[in-house]
C-alpha cells in the first residue's frame, strides 16, 4: 500500500526511476541534437501499464517514463 512508504521511500524512487531519465536526457541532448540518428532508449516496466497492488510507486515512477516517452516526437 502507498501508506507502507516513507517520504524517503518515495524520494528515492522519484529520483531513481524517474528523474535520473529525465536528467541523463537533459545531459546527452546537446549530443542527441548534433547527431542526425540519435535516439534515447528508457528501459521502463509492465508494473505502469499492469499496476502492482504492493509497489504503487515504482508503478508511477514508470507511468511517468512512459507517458513522457509518448509525448515526444
């Protein structure tokens, strides 16, 4: 349950799961935009699109990946 999480717990599957993607991103985009066949791959989870009932966090951390990855073009 999401009541079994610290804010620390959540913090840190914040930063983990979804910050450092979009940190790493921020990072490589000079690169990425120089290249003419750059690509970003995220390795994210079924737990966003199949939610686990005893990891709600981890599963909002990956929506947020996937969801970010859509609105991309």
């Amino acid at each position: 349950m999401v009541t079994d999480y610290t804010a620390e717990d959540v913090s840190f599957l914040t930063s983990t799961n979804f910050e450092s993607a979009y940190k790493i991103s921020v990072l490589a985009h000079p690169l990425l935009k120089a290249s003419a066949a750059a690509s970003v791959v995220f390795i994210s989870s079924i737990v966003g699109a199949l939610p686990i009932y005893t990891a709600p966090i981890l599963g909002a951390t990956k929506v947020g990946i996937s969801g970010n990855m859509q609105l991309q073009y």
